[in-house]
C-alpha cells in the first residue's frame, strides 16, 4: 500500500497552496513560477511539482513558455463554485462552528474559508443580476386577473432558464383546472407562443413527455438531480407522421387554403412538420396530424373563409358547430 508522507497538517498545507495558485493564475494570466513560489511562501521547485499534481487532477494550467508563464489553456475557472443551494448552505454553516474548531486549522485555513464564502457571494450576486438582465428580454402577456405588479411568470420562466442549461429536474407546482399540484420534471425546451411561453419537459409523475404552459407554473424550486437529454424524445414529440385512421397519437386532417393565402400559410411555423401540396388550381393543400383540437380552431379562424377543412368529416361537423354558435352571437339584438 502506498505511504503517505507527512500528517495531516501538510497535506491540508498543500490543499490550500494548490487553492492558491489556481486563484492566482486566475486573476493573473502569465504569472511567473518565481511571483507563484514568492506569493505562496515556497521554493519555485514546490511550485513545479505543484504544477505537476494540478495537471494529474486535469486542471488546465499550462506554461506558455520561457518569460510568459502560467495561464489556463481553457475556459475553466475555480470560481464561481458550481454547488448546489444545500452545498452553500451546508458549507456556510461552518461559521457557526469556527471557533470551537479553530485550534484544530492552520491559520491559513481560515482565511482560504472566508475566500471562499466571498467568492460564492459574489457568484449568486452575479446571477441574481444575471437573472435580472435575462428577464428584462422576455415579456409575456398577463392573464385578465393578474395584478399589474405581479412578475411570477417571470420567475418560472428564469428558474426554466437556469434548469435547462444545467440540466437540472424541477420540483413544483402546476395549477390545472383550478387546482393547484405537485410536479416534478426534466425541462427541455421552451416552445414560444403568442404572448407566453409552454415548456416541453419530461414529466416524472406521467413518466412521458408532456407540454406545461409557463405562466401555470408556481413555486418552482432547482433539484440538485441532473438528468440527460433523450434526444429521441424530441424528435419523437415533434416528429411528423401522416397517421391512418384510428391513431391514437393524434387526429390526421386535411385543409385547403385559397390561392390569397398561401404564402402567408408558407410562412407559418410549426413544431409538427406538415405535408404541403400545391393544387394545379393555385389552392394549398395541408396535411398534418393535430392533438389538441381547440387550438385547431383558434388557428384556422384566422384565415376565416380562405380555409377548409376537408377531412376527417366530424371535423368539419365541429367546425360548422363553431361557426353556427358564432353566428348566434352575431345574431342577437
């Protein structure tokens, strides 16, 4: 078994020197071995074999040569600390405990401690003001009760934000039909949408991918579990079948648009890629698969009279519904 030379005491020494030189290649780029070894309080040879244990750990310090020094040949940095909510907290509380353990630290533990406790106020400083910048960009339309000054939405949608770039579940929860409850999930992309946002993630309770609108979401709360993204699952939910009969992923229909409105039909966007035709006649024939049959309605109302849905027939049974009960609006005096 291989010895360790030296007690603890030296090993914590070296813990906090090696601590110290990433700090100051951090700050300094190009510091010399000599500045290292004088500002660390060792030989330059020390420093070396540092520099050699600090490669073994895949620290990203390289020297650039004689007269340029030492620089991270990446975009690796030691700050801001990477930990989670509890790890702060758990570290933190260290300070409520420093005076019956200081007799037991080197002196320069303490002040590597306060360092550290700087730097991780610093970094959440940073992304509160981050946070505050990424949600000046995006505005969303306030439901009719809303109180003008309320800005949860917005809330939701940064904690989204921050989750989905770090791969983090989300615990929450999810107000449906008037009720409000739990949610756990795996955000995976934002899907914008006429004054608001819905949120594509995997939910962990269905155990299936599912849409959330943003501004239904509350409480939302960063898990410290990570998760990977399945890009199958994706591509699954956007993918763009043409279904038989009788599919219970989602209903097959057939419209066709007048000649005046193609191109504006041309350009709209949609996440399930549809089949188009053009008629010898000029018309558009579009072909797709839809799940959810009220928004069908909403969007081809506003084409109005240049739109016709030519099958499946209970469709155009329930678009003729629509449109009766519309004209019984019109019609009272």
């Amino acid at each position: 078994m291989k010895q360790h030379h030296g007690g603890p005491g030296k090993m914590t020494d070296r813990l906090i020197r090696l601590m110290r030189i990433i700090t100051l290649v951090q700050a300094k780029p190009g510091i010399l071995a000599r500045e290292l070894a004088e500002r660390c309080e060792t030989t330059e040879r020390t420093i070396y074999r540092d520099m050699e244990a600090l490669s073994a750990m895949h620290i990203p310090i390289a020297n650039m040569g004689h007269g340029r020094g030492y620089m991270f040949i990446s975009h690796f940095a030691m700050y801001p600390l990477n930990w989670s909510d509890e790890e702060a907290q758990a570290f933190m509380q260290l300070t409520d405990v420093m005076d019956d353990i200081r007799p037991l630290l080197k002196p320069a533990f303490e002040s590597a401690y306060e360092k550290v406790i700087a730097s991780s106020q610093k970094d959440r400083t940073e992304r509160v003001e981050w946070g505050e910048q990424i949600r000046g960009m995006f505005k969303e339309g306030a439901t009719v009760w809303q109180n003008n000054e309320g800005d949860e939405p917005s809330h939701a949608l940064l904690t989204l934000l921050q989750a989905g770039i770090s791969l983090n579940s989300i615990e929450g929860n999810y107000l449906s039909q008037g009720e409000m409850g739990m949610i756990r999930f795996d955000p995976y992309c934002l899907i914008p949408r006429e004054y608001q946002f819905d949120l594509l993630a995997y939910c962990h309770l269905s155990e299936r991918m599912r849409t959330f609108q943003v501004n239904r979401l509350h409480n939302l709360r960063i898990m410290p579990r990570t998760f990977r993204k399945n890009e199958y699952l994706i591509e699954s939910y956007f993918r763009a079948p043409w279904t038989t009969k009788g599919s219970t992923d989602g209903d097959a229909i057939k419209i066709r648009f007048s000649s005046l409105v193609v191109e504006r039909v041309m350009q709209e966007r949609f996440f399930v890629r549809p089949v188009l035709t053009i008629e010898p006649e000029g018309t558009l024939l579009f072909e797709t698969v839809i799940f959810n049959v009220e928004e069908l309605f909403v969007w081809i109302s506003k084409y109005g009279s240049q739109a016709e849905i030519l099958e499946p027939e209970h469709f155009r049974a329930l678009m003729k519904e629509h449109l009766e009960r519309w004209l019984q609006v019109y019609s009272q005096k």
